[in-house]
C-alpha cells in the first residue's frame, strides 16, 4: 500500500501498488528521437558508414509525419517503461534544415503532459559550412535547449568546439558534446573542452558525452583526464 498526502490542497490519495515498486520516473539523457527505429539503413556495422546512410536518408527519404510516427512509437514505449525526463539530439544541417527539429519540437508539445523532452539542436555535417552554420542558427528561434556536434569526427576538431561554444554564449544556452567517441587513444579534445568551459566559466553549461577514448589511453592520461572533470562542474554522460 502506497499513501501520500499533499498538504496544499488537502488531498489524500492511496495506490493499491500490488507487490510493486513505485519510484521516481527515469532520466534518459542522451537519445536521437530522429532516428529511432530507422532500420536497415545499412549492412555495415561501423559508425561512419551510418552517418552516411542516414544522411541519404535525410537527403531523399524524409518527411515530417514519418519521423513524427517513430518518434510517438519511441515515446510510447519510454513513457511505458517509466521514463519522464529525456534529452534529445536532432540534426540540424544544410540538407533538411530544421525540418527534423520541427517534427521533434511538435512532438515535445504533443506529448508535454507525459514525458519532460529537452532538446539538443545537433550539427549534422562532421564540418563547418556557411549552410550548416546558418541552420544552427536558425535553430535559436525554436523550443531548443543547447547545441551539440561530434568534434572528434571533424577534420578540426577545436575550430567545432570554438564554434559552439561561442553560439551556445550568443544565444543563452547550453552545449552538450560527443567527445573522443572512439577507440583511439587520444583525449585532447576533451581536455580541450574541459579548459575552454573554466576559461568561460560555462562548467555547469557543458555537457561531454561518449569519451570512450579514455579507455584506450594509459592508466596515468586516464586519470589526469578524470581529476580534470572531478574538479570542474562538467556535466558527464558516459556510454559506448
């Protein structure tokens, strides 16, 4: 048996919980509500070759009812299995624009009763081009809460990092990075981050996910890496 009492409005309420558990909802913080359920986009298994095969996607197959319909079949399943609090990173770019991000941010208002989404606007192209640059902009003017890129994936790495941080501070939001997603024994664009956001005091605004590079340094770079983030405000968010 389950009883709560709230003493503002003078509501009690009991549950009968039948022998089940009942807890605060979960917090999913990193997903591509764009992407779900795109299946067989690909045989390939690496991770370059499916960016490429959704941007063929993005470029000839999509349509906003379509991402839409995954995208309400995904929450569905989330809100389901107890999720209330999600972020999400959708594609910004110079092939569909923000038209992902107008489905997703639909969806968000759809489904606001059920499920808290916050969203990333997501740079699409693993380089900086005046199109690319113009659509993440343009994203400012929707229900976005930060920006994302891949810097490790670009061929400047720092250049994406300076970028972003610097439209995140134009425009009063966060930024949320895949970093050193790889298993190569390199972390300096992490280190690279970790220092820019002290330098800007903009810790608490910065959020570095993926880092699978840390596993593939020494145990000494491994560590010094960690202290780093233990020592800063630096949002983590760790999976493969």
């Amino acid at each position: 048996m389950f009883h709560f009492f709230l003493s503002t409005f003078l509501v009690y309420v009991q549950f009968e919980c039948q022998g089940n558990v009942i807890s605060e909802p979960f917090v999913d913080l990193h997903t591509h509500m764009e992407k779900t359920y795109l299946n067989n986009l690909t045989d390939e298994g690496t991770l370059m070759d499916a960016i490429e095969a959704f941007f063929e996607y993005a470029e000839h197959s999509f349509t906003k009812d379509e991402v839409k319909l995954r995208a309400r079949k995904m929450l569905e399943k989330c809100i389901e299995n107890g999720t209330g609090f999600l972020r999400t990173h959708i594609v910004v770019d110079e092939i569909v624009g923000t038209g992902f991000l107008e489905s997703i941010c639909e969806i968000k208002e759809e489904y606001k009763a059920f499920i808290d989404i916050q969203i990333i606007a997501m740079m699409g192209t693993l380089c900086l081009t005046e199109g690319q640059n113009k659509s993440l902009k343009r994203a400012a003017d929707y229900d976005i809460i930060g920006y994302r890129g891949a810097p490790t994936l670009c061929e400047n790495p720092f250049a994406v990092v300076d970028f972003l941080f610097e439209l995140a501070l134009e425009n009063n939001k966060l930024i949320d990075l895949h970093i050193d997603e790889s298993d190569d024994a390199n972390v300096d664009v992490l280190e690279y981050v970790i220092k820019k956001a002290k330098a800007l005091d903009f810790e608490n605004e910065t959020t570095v996910g993926h880092i699978t590079a840390l596993s593939a340094v020494s145990e000494e770079r491994s560590n010094e890496i960690i202290n780093q983030l233990k020592n800063s405000e630096i949002n983590v968010v760790t999976l493969p």
